[in-house]
C-alpha cells in the first residue's frame, strides 16, 4: 500500500529490514535524517546507533562494530566522505561488509549544503589509497532507495566490501508515493562465518576472487584483523608473493563478479540513433525526456545505470550498440560521461548534458542538448 | 565453559620483539603479558587493539584476539567492538603520537567512559618515523624536528584523561617494578581506563636529548607530575548504560508503523499539474504540502514534494513544490508551477521568478494583503484577516488556501484532505477546523 515519504526514510527503513543492527554517523545535510530516524527506531529493534565525535570516529565504531558480528551502516555527505577515506582503505584492505550512504550535496568543500549534485561519483571509486575497487549503487526513486539500500548490505555480505549507496538531495529528501517494501525487494543473505570447532584462517584462499568467511571477535575462533598488508593468517608481512597474493585478490573479488553484481534498466527500441544514458536523479529526467521524445515519434533508447561500480560494461555496451550518439546526463561536468566515452566507438559520439548550479537537469535540457528538441 | 591455564600469553612462535635494544616498549609488553597471566582471562575474551608506530607492531605477540588500526583511531575501534561485545576485554596499545592525532577519540571515549583499557607507550617522540616531536615531549627537548629545543609545551595525559571523564588514571614508568599489578588494575577497573607508562625511545630520544631512566624521574619531577593511581572512578561504563537505557535487548518494543494511505477516493485532475506553496518559516508550509499530497494519493494521484527553506529554519522564506499525477511522475522539479499559491512576503520575495513565468493558462492564488503582483496569470486573492479567530493563526493560512482550492476548482474531493488530516490524531483537530473556516474565503 502506498506511503508517502523521503529516500532517507526509505534508506533507514531498508537498513532496518536488512537486519542492520549498528549504525554510527555524524550530522550533516543532507544525511542527517537517515542518522535521526535510526537513533528512534534502531534501539526499539535491540541495534546501537552512535553519534561519533567526527566521520572519522564513527567510520572506526562501524568498522571495529562489524568485525564483532553487527551489520553495520553509516550515513554522510561529501564533507563526510572526505574525512572516511583513511578509513574507507582500512575497511578494504581488511575485507569489511559495510554500507556507506553518500547524500550527495554540491562540492567541493562545505559547497551548498541544501544543494543537490552528483558530484562525488568518481571520488567513491577513486577516494582511498591504493585504487582497489568498491562497489557503488544509485537509486532513483524512493523504492529504489529501498530495495538498493537492501541490496547494497547483500553485497557486502557477499563480497566483504564497503559498498556505497550514492544518492543525493534530491532523491534523500523528495517526498514521493512509494510501496514499501515494494515487491521486488531483494533478500539478505546471512554473513558467511567459519565454522566452530574447526582451525580458522582468517583469510585463507583457495583462489584469487573468492571471498574468505568470517569469524567475529568474541566468536568461537580467535580473530585476528590488521590494516596492513598481511599473509593469509593476517600477520603483518613485507613478503612480495603474500602482498602480490593480496592486493590481486582484492581487486579479483570484484573485477571478476562484474556481471554479478551489474544492475541497469535497459529501455532499448529498434532503429534509434540515440541512447539517453543517466543514473541517480538525473535518470527520472532522462526518461521522462525519452518518453516525451518517442510521444513526438522520434527513436530513442534509455538506459539508468544502477551500479555505476565496478563498471557494468557489457551491459553498457549491448545498449550502445548501434546508436550514432550517446548523451550522459549527470549533475556535474561529466564523471560518468568519462567512462561511457571509453566504451564507444569512434563513430560514436558522446554527448554530455550538465548542471553545477544545484538545479535539477530538466527534461527540455536533455531533449535540447541531446540533439531531440 | 573452558577450563584453562595460561603460563603466558606470548605467542612463542613470534617471539622476540622487533624493537631495538634498551626500547621501553619491551618492558611494557612483558608487564602486560604478566597481567594477563594473573589475571587469567579467556585468550578468546580478550581484544588487542594496536595503533601506530613501535608500539602498533605489538599484537602479534600475543596469543589473544588482535585488531591493528589506523594511526590515532584505536580508540574509536576498540568502543565499536566494545559497543557490539560488552562481554570482551578490550586494550588499546597506543603510542603518545597516537594520542595526537587522535587526541580527540581519547577525549571523547573518557567522557563517554566506554570500557576499554588504553596503555600510551610514552617515549616522547615518533619512533617508528625518526624521533619527531610528539604532544608529550617536553619542553626544550631536541627531537629531529625541534633541533632548536622544543617551545611547544607537553600535554599531560593523565590531567586530560581525568578531566575529560575517564573512570580510572594511573602513571607509571617501565622501569617500574609493579608494572604488571596497576597495568592488571587497569584492566580490571570499568568503565574508561588509561595508564600513561613513560619510556625509553634508544633510536631517538635518548641519544638526542642524553636521556635515560634517571631522567624520567627527574623529569616527573619538575612537572610536578606523581606516579600510581589518580584516579578511580565508579561512573556506569557506558556499553552496559547503553543496553540499560537505549537499547533493552532483542526487539522488545515494535518500530514505528509507517503511514499507510490507501486510495479509496475518485479524483478530477487532467494532465499532470505542480503546485507551489510559498510561505514563511514557521507557518507550516511544509505540512500543508504532505497533507495536500497525502490527499491526492487517497484520490488514487502520484504525488510528490520537495521543500526548500534555510538551514536556519526558522527564518525567511518556507517553499513546498507539490506535483500530482495520474501517472508515475518522473521529473520532480517544477520548470514552471501550474498553480502558486503565495501567503506571506517572504514567500513572495523568493518566489518572483517563477510567478514571473506564470501564463494565462495558470492561477495565482495570493494573500490579499500582500502588495500587487504584475503576472499574466489569473488571480485569486484570499483575504484571512476578516474571518473570525483564524485571521490571526498564520500557520493555517497555508491549509486553508488549500482547501478553498480544493472546494472551488477541484482536483480531488475535500473528503480525501480530511481523511490525511486524520492521520495524525494530535493535530487534527486544530486542522479540520480550519478547514472548515475556510469556506468564509469565498
Ligand atoms: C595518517 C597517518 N599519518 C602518518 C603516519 C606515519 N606514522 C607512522 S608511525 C607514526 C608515529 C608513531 O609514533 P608513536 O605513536 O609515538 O609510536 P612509537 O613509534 O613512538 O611507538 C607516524 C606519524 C601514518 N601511519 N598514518
Ligand atoms: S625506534 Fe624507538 S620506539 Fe621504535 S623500537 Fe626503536 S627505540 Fe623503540
Ligand atoms: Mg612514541
């Protein structure tokens, strides 16, 4: 039945019902209410919520929290994101499932706070040393907000990754008619833990993409977890073949699950010569543009893009093909655009279609600057 | 449960320490193994949490739990785990550059008195990067980056424990004899403790200052500064306080249901059509919006709404952007409002533009009493002051011009208004009232 209510509502609530049980965050618009509705509702549920005393602090609670056997979450903005980076490395390198909600606000810096943008889609990708990839998802509407909220902790538990739900003003505080839970709303599967009686090697693997168990601290084996380069039994170690060993299994894990983890909505028709490409917010001004581009009998096609990392290619690339011209829509000077780019041909044009003034892309702009008006 | 005795808690196969000869970090680890061994906790029970530097390298040592974090953030670590498994004996090993740069969780953890047990290996300098100054090195000493003497004055950690809350502050030497009993006080003792343990650091700050254990002493000595226990503290430990008072357990008490609105009335709207309530703060904008959105969804309508005021939200102008459609609406900003209504000054100045971009084909509903607007659309002007008791209640005129709209135009029937009002019991009845009022606009 249907509700009326925000994304940071429905990000709160998809994280109750995917069994999170901590959450630790610092007040920042637009995030804030996702930090406030859990501080009401998680404890009646048995779960913690904790205002750190900075980012910083509440990523260390998160990560400390998660390896003890919460599934855990946080919730920021760009600010934010910034101040998690050491940390967003320490919950790689470690293998951490987390969930991270980026609220995306106009940069850089402290930028506009009430001010929406897609500013932060290449720094979640790029935002920590060492480049080892991560996972991103963007939902467009409040549902999705949801459901993607849900699958984001599926996919930590599954690939032991901080996963990233970007989201941004808009889509966090519009109020919109939604159906909660919706019915395709994924499940959660359990966390993978070794089990008891039985030795445990904290990140033992048989081959590079497969994903170790784990075992809690206060659990039936003794844990050991370090953020430095380490061997199998997690043992600080300089030696090359365990560092090479680690750092390939790191990008391996995910590099080689693209197709696994790839998410999109494909809205292809016969003969067009464009395909309309957007994520987040900007993709419900992309289909309305596209809808109202095929009301005036003109072929388009559309694609949103939902896992924008790791890149979902193949995907990316059956939607180009055979298209003269492909236009990018996002609510910055073109981060995605990049990556669309590098994936077409050189009869291909790209278009880029942007907005930094902390207005919404509206569907006229796309249907001008993609050539449809 | 497991019976068990430990002889030591040194992972033999480890041994020995990587530090340099002569370091205080060995006699400090050694007491702490001794502790342990006194103590007889469950290997299994017990967390390291390591930080940074020499002192970061010490967890692989030990046969217990280990947890190696980021320079400074140690602490932060440690209350997560402590937060999530109040049962565990959480330690912190930090170095006096840790407590720098992570000065803040320190300050932090004492107020909150979360139970984890922080011993600062304190050797006045960086080992591990060269022998720069830290927060604790004292005044004129020669550190690789204060060859002129050092003008910085020291942090006493003890001084900043206590006062920022902690339950239990002690400061020693490694040379002492009884290390191992207050570091097995400490780890005993709830709540928030740390045990501030000055050191040799051979590498650095003994060759460039000609420090050595007599200097310690002396050293105490001029600052005034005692050894022993300083502090202890019963404040509630705060994992336990949390589960006491925030947190009961597993799912007692049920979340909030959220507010189900199923649509059971007809409506009238043709296309999709967005409307734009301009107000001030505190006038309720914002809830006039819901509810006109809440009813169309009762009506069987999409409805959407975006707010925008200041972050200092109780002044200057309040703005709700409502779309309703029969179909999913996709684009939730408003090119241009197919009806405005306009209620307060504040409301009027921020929304110009748009009423600027008004055609004849729209409506402008206004505030009688504000000054006269140039636009092309047509005008419907409300006067509030003459209707009696509510000509003065601002925070309704929003609701009210809702209504009247609802009552003279359409869209859907005033019923489907009434029922979202209802929604929530605590307002309604100053809310139907003044929908009833509203019938004197005209
Ligand atoms: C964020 C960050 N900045 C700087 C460093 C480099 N670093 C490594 S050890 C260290 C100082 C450690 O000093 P202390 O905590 O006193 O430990 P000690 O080596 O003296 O035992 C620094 C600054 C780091 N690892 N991380
Ligand atoms: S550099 Fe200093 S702190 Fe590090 S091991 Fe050597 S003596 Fe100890
Ligand atoms: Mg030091």
């Amino acid at each position: 039945m249907p509700e009326f209510i925000d994304g940071n509502e429905a990000i709160a609530r998809g994280a109750i019902d995917a069994g999170c049980d901590f959450f630790a965050g610092y007040p920042i618009t637009p995030a804030t209410s996702i930090l406030l509705h859990l501080a009401r509702e998680l404890p009646k549920t048995g779960g913690i919520v904790l205002q750190g005393e900075d980012e910083i602090a509440s990523m260390g609670f998160c990560i400390g929290a998660a390896m003890s056997g919460k599934r855990v979450m946080t919730a920021t903005s760009g600010p934010g994101i910034s101040l998690y980076s050491e940390n967003i490395g320490f919950a790689i390198m470690g293998e951490v499932p987390m969930v991270i909600v980026d609220v995306q606000r106009m940069g850089p810096s402290t930028g506009a706070a009430t001010t929406g943008a897609q500013g932060d889609i290449q720094f979640l990708r790029w935002g920590t040393s060492g480049g080892y990839p991560v996972i991103v998802l963007a939902p467009t509407t409040v549902e999705e907000c949801y459901t993607l909220t849900l699958r984001a902790f599926d996919l930590s538990e599954r690939f032991r990754v901080p996963v990233f739900l970007a989201t941004d003003k808009e889509t966090s505080l519009t109020k919109t008619m939604a159906n909660i839970p919706p019915q395709d709303a994924p499940q959660v599967r359990e966390r993978a833990t070794a089990p008891a009686g039985e030795d445990f090697v904290p990140y033992r693997l048989e081959n590079l993409s497969q994903v170790p168990a784990m075992s809690p601290f206060g659990g039936p084996h003794t844990l050991r977890f370090t953020t430095s380069s380490h061997d199998e039994e997690a043992y600080l170690t300089k030696d090359e073949q365990a560092i090479d060993r680690l750092n390939r299994h790191l990008a391996a894990k995910i590099e080689e699950h693209v197709e696994e983890i790839s998410h999109v909505k494909a809205d292809l028709q016969k003969g067009a010569e464009t395909l309309l490409v957007s994520y987040g917010i900007t993709a419900r001004a992309m289909v309305e543009a596209g809808n109202r581009a095929r009301k005036a009998g003109k072929r388009v096609s559309m694609l949103t893009v939902y896992s924008l990392w790791p890149i979902p290619g193949k995907a990316i690339r059956q939607a180009m093909d055979g298209v003269k011209r492909v236009v990018v829509a996002e609510l910055n000077l073109g981060q995605y655009r990049r990556e669309i780019q590098s994936l077409a041909s050189d009869r291909q044009e790209v278009i880029g279609v942007h907005r930094v003034d902390g207005k919404l892309i509206s569907p006229s702009q796309i249907l001008k600057e993609g050539g449809l008006a | 449960m497991t019976t068990f005795k430990m002889d030591t808690y040194l992972n033999e196969e480890k041994m020995p320490y990587p530090f340099c000869p002569g370091c205080g970090h060995h006699t400090i680890l050694d007491s702490l193994n001794e502790a342990l061994v006194k103590l007889q906790l469950d290997p299994q029970e017990v967390v390291i949490v390591t930080d940074i530097g020499c002192t970061g390298l010490s967890d692989k040592y030990f046969v217990t739990n280990a947890f190696h974090g980021l320079h400074g953030r140690s602490v932060t670590y440690a209350t997560g785990i402590k937060m999530a498994r109040p049962e565990l004996t959480v330690i912190v090993l930090i170095g006096d550059g840790g407590c720098g740069i992570g000065g803040h969780h320190l300050l932090n953890a004492a107020r909150r008195n979360i139970g984890v047990n922080v011993f600062v290996f304190n050797n006045f300098n960086y080992g591990m990067t060269g022998g720069e100054h830290s927060i604790t090195s004292p005044l004129d000493s020669v550190t690789t980056t204060t060859r002129y003497g050092h003008i910085e004055r020291p942090l006493d950690l003890c001084a900043t424990a206590d006062i920022s809350g902690a339950n239990f502050v002690a400061r020693a030497s490694s040379f002492d004899k009884d290390l191992p009993d207050i570091v097995a006080k400490v780890i005993q003792h709830e709540g928030f403790s740390l045990l501030d343990i000055w050191e040799l650091c051979t590498a650095y700050y003994v060759p460039n200052n000609r420090f050595g254990r007599k200097d310690i002493e002396a050293t105490l000595e001029s600052l005034n500064l005692e050894k022993g226990v300083l502090k202890a503290d019963d404040r509630p430990e705060f994992s336990h306080l949390y589960r006491e008072r925030v947190a009961g357990g597993e799912g007692e008490k049920k979340v909030t249901p959220p507010t189900k609105l199923k649509p059971r009335y007809e409506n009238s709207l043709g296309r999709q059509k967005s409307f734009l309530i301009a107000g001030a703060a505190g006038t309720k904008i914002g809830s006039a919006g819901t509810l006109f959105s809440q009813g169309g969804i009762l009506a069987g309508l999409h409805a959407t709404q975006r707010n925008d005021y200041p972050v200092t939200i109780k002044t200057r102008h309040s703005i709700a952007e409502v779309i309703l459609s029969r179909e999913e609406i996709y684009f939730t900003g408003v090119e241009k409002p197919d009806v405005m209504f306009v209620l307060f000054p504040e409301g009027l100045n921020k929304s110009r533009d748009r009423i600027a971009r008004l055609t004849e084909d729209d409506l402008l509903v206004i505030n009688a009493n504000l000054p006269k607007v140039e636009t092309k659309a047509k005008t419907w002007a409300l006067d509030f002051k003459p209707i009696r008791r509510w000509g003065r209640k601002k925070e309704y005129w929003a609701l009210m011009a809702i209504a009247a709209y609802l009552r003279e135009y359409g869209t859907y029937p005033l019923d489907a208004l009434i029922e979202a009002i209802n929604l929530k019991p605590q307002y309604a009845k100053d809310n139907l009232a003044a929908v009833e009022a509203s019938v004197e606009l005209g």
